[in-house]
C-alpha cells in the first residue's frame, strides 16, 4: 500500500479525496515490495493499495478476491482511525494464459485521533493484532510518509 499524501477536510470537517496527482504518484511507487504487500498505515495520511486476485473461471478469481478483500479489511478495520474513501473494482480476462482476474483499488485513510493507543512504537503495541506476524513473514516493511519527503 502506498501513502499518498496527508489527509485534508473540507470546510465542514469532512474528509476529502485525495488529489488525483498526488493519488498516481502513489500508483506509480506500487512496483517496490513494501508497497505491493503490506498496509501503510501512516497516522493522519491517506493511502492507496491494490489487490488483484486470478483464477482459471470467474468465479473462481471472484472467490479468491472476496478471500483477499477479507482478509485486508479484517485487518484494517482493528485500526483505529481508519476509515475508506473509495473502493474501485475491476474484472479483466488475460487472454495470454485465459485466466481471468478481478482488481481492486482502494482508497483509505488513518486519521488521527488524539488517543494514546493509537501510536505505534514498540511499547504501545501494533496498528492490528497479526502485524507482527505479517512483518516477520515479508521480511521488510511497508512504505512509511518518509517517501514523501524525498521528492
């Protein structure tokens, strides 16, 4: 998942999209794996990520997705502060290998909350229960707001 830029409300306090320039910058950094396989979870940002599930039928590439789907919402819904945007989904058939495959692209926030837990450093705990074991599994980790300073 890739963060895309901080998070911005409308004059009424609601949370507003984010930019479509800052939103493909951050499409374009989805090649690197901490962006490919792990939720940022920046506080106060919005962050963009893509699933894409196959399958030799459709719906099997349908069954697999609703897995996919579950598993990151399951996850993402134990942050506090998250809240979705956009959800974009997809359906295509490769002709090459003629499986089909069902893509979703998903806009969301972490906004911030003021609260003491909603921290994430060693002492305090984790965005989510399994994050720990997710980083262990990868090896690396996911992309931080630190790339935003880079440019």
């Amino acid at each position: 998942m890739a963060v895309i830029e901080p998070c911005a409300y409308s004059a009424d306090g609601k949370l507003m999209k984010p930019s479509p320039l800052a939103t493909l910058r951050a499409k374009s950094r989805m090649v690197t794996p901490g962006t490919k396989y792990m939720p940022s979870l920046d506080i106060g940002y919005t962050h963009f990520f893509r699933i894409t599930a196959f399958g030799r039928t459709a719906g099997e590439a349908r069954l697999n997705s609703k897995a996919r789907i579950g598993t990151l919402y399951g996850r993402l819904r134990q942050v506090e502060g998250f809240r979705e945007i956009e959800a974009l989904k997809y359906t295509d058939f490769i002709h090459t290998n003629r499986n089909y495959a069902v893509v979703f692209e998903i806009t969301y926030a972490v906004e911030r909350t003021g609260t003491r837990g909603q921290r994430y450093d060693e002492e305090l705990g984790t965005p989510y229960p399994e994050y720990r074991q997710d980083l262990g599994k990868l090896g690396f980790g996911p992309e931080t707001a630190d790339v935003l300073k880079q440019r």
